[in-house]
C-alpha cells in the first residue's frame, strides 16, 4: 500500500464573496503549512467557511462563549492503532462574516483575510498558540509569510 497523501479539503465557499472563492489558494496554504512543520504529516484536514449564526453556534455548542469569533480549530486525536502520521488532523472553520468585517476593518480584500484566518487555524493544528504576546508575534509572522506565498 502506498504512502497517503495529506489531503485538505475546503468547504462552505459560498459563504463568501465570489472573487474569495478559491479552494486552490486554501489548499495550498495548508499543505505548505504542514510542508514546513510537519512534512510527513498525513491524513485530512478541512477548511470550512460557515455563516455568522452557525460560527457564533459551534462557538457556544464546543467553547462556551456566546459571542461572535473568527476561526476555531479542533484537532483530531489518533484512532487507536492508526500511526499518529495517518490522522485526521484537523477541521478549521472560518467565519465568512467575520472574514468580510475585519477585511473591511483592516483595508484588505476578503480573500486576504480569509486565507489569514484559514493559516491562522491550521498553525493551531499544528501546535501553535497565541496566548502569549510573544507566541502570538510569531504565530501572526507565520500566517502573514504563509497568506503572501498563496498570494503570489
């Protein structure tokens, strides 16, 4: 049997604005995030725009905050058995409004902002924290290099 492949999957598109629906750009964010990190990753990762009610829903259903938020993230653990590079990783859910209000906020395109908080949720997935300042300095670096690449 050969070697499986990362496989990243982007959903939820219609979400947002026509000219931010490139599944090929997300794609390519997340493989090359794990290229770097974690190159013999293998397995699934999903990046999945929801509306601003089903976002601020799941915030409330899984996290306990009734407010409205940009991205979660939630890693998969291993099923028992299965070699820890063969699991699902992770599923990154983007909230299309959020993504469409803090482009406008911060003078960009909804596509930038989006692939932002797609890059954002994957370096979760791939252990990264943002609680700290200093964690944060380097995570929002990451994401920032990770947005540029896809862009060009």
């Amino acid at each position: 049997m050969g070697r499986q492949e990362l496989t990243v999957r982007a959903a939820g598109l219609s979400a947002l604005p026509a000219a931010a629906r490139r599944p090929e750009l997300f794609r390519a964010l997340a493989r090359r995030a794990f290229e770097r990190a974690a190159p013999r990753a293998r397995g699934e990762v999903s990046i999945v725009f929801l509306s601003r009610a089903r976002m601020r829903a799941m915030n409330r259903e899984y996290l306990g905050h009734d407010y409205d938020t940009d991205v979660i993230s939630f890693s998969h653990d291993a099923p028992a058995g299965l070699p820890a590079d063969e699991t699902p990783l992770g599923d990154v859910y983007v909230s299309a409004w959020m993504a469409a209000r803090q482009a406008r906020e911060l003078g960009h395109t909804v596509l930038r902002e989006a692939l932002t908080l797609a890059a954002h949720g994957v370096l979760h997935l791939l252990g990264h924290d943002d609680a700290r300042a200093r964690d944060r300095a380097r995570m929002f670096r990451l994401q920032d290099e990770l947005v540029d690449e896809a862009l060009r």
